[in-house]
C-alpha cells in the first residue's frame, strides 16, 4: 500500500493532495475576491499579488528596452510600475486625497494588508477603498499597455 491507497483501493482525494499540496493561506485573497469588484479588476491584482505581472524585467529574456513606459526614468518592474513611478505617484496622491488616506503604500502587499486592517467607516466606504486600489491597479495596468503597444501618450491627470 501506497499512501494514497487504502485497503478497498486508490483513494483519489489522497492521490490529489499528494501531486498537489496546499499551500499556506494567503492573507490577501478575501480582499481582492469580492463580488463588488469587476473580475478583471481582481485578476490583474491577483496578479500583481503573486508576482507574475508580464512587466518588462520579467520579460528580460526578450532584450527589449526594459524602462518604464510611463516615465523612462527607471527599469520597469511591479513595484516601480505601481507606486515609485511619478506617474503613478500622481494618480495615487488624488486617490489616496479623495479618500482621505494619509498613508503611503510601497507594494501591492502592503496596500492589501492595509485595506484589511482598515476597517474603520461605513461599509461603503470600505467597499470603495477595496474597489479604489483594484480600479487603480488595473487602470495603470491598462495605461501602460495602451502606451506600449497602442502608442499612446503617458498622461497621468486622465488617468
């Protein structure tokens, strides 16, 4: 007997978890799952989460130019991208503005785990901080395909 036998047999749940391991629970996957939030929104965050955002120093192995298209200024990578571009800087400042958020957010990890500690305010308002970062993530996200492959000009006050 294997470990995934018993003695009537295969057992395929046993099997399953064998080739398949759970993996610790991540802290941020009922922030970004919810149902107010359109699913692309929480794709791209997901993404972005998990590290496997198609951002230019993942894409190296290419030999493109990996600057960022928003600011040509610094190698893009997700961190750049969404918080230490100063066109994303800027988007961010209104938003933060808007909502009343002093706080400065370095990674999208960072953001998450705020927004799941912030609790304060009505419910609504938490549903917005929610939908606010997911908007945000995949707005810049779209922005900066747009300009790389649309040829569209970085202009951060549209955004």
């Amino acid at each position: 007997m294997t470990e995934w036998t018993d003695s009537k047999g295969l057992v395929t749940s046993k099997a399953y978890e064998y080739f398949r391991p759970k993996l610790p629970r991540q802290p941020w996957k009922a922030s970004i799952w919810k149902a107010f939030i359109p699913p692309k929104y929480s794709f791209i965050l997901w993404l972005g989460l998990r590290e496997r955002m198609a951002t230019r120093d993942r894409l190296a192995f290419l030999h493109e130019d990996p600057s960022c298209s928003m600011c040509i200024n610094s190698k893009e990578s997700a961190k750049h991208l969404f918080f230490e571009c100063p066109f994303s800087s800027y988007v961010w400042s209104h938003i933060r503005q808007w909502f009343g958020i002093t706080r400065r957010m370095s990674t999208l990890l960072s953001a998450v785990k705020w927004l799941k500690k912030e609790k304060t305010g009505s419910s609504v308002q938490n549903k917005a901080r929610h939908l606010a970062l997911a908007c945000t993530v995949y707005s810049l996200w779209r922005h900066r395909n747009e300009i790389i492959f649309e040829g569209k000009t970085p202009n951060p006050a549209a955004l």
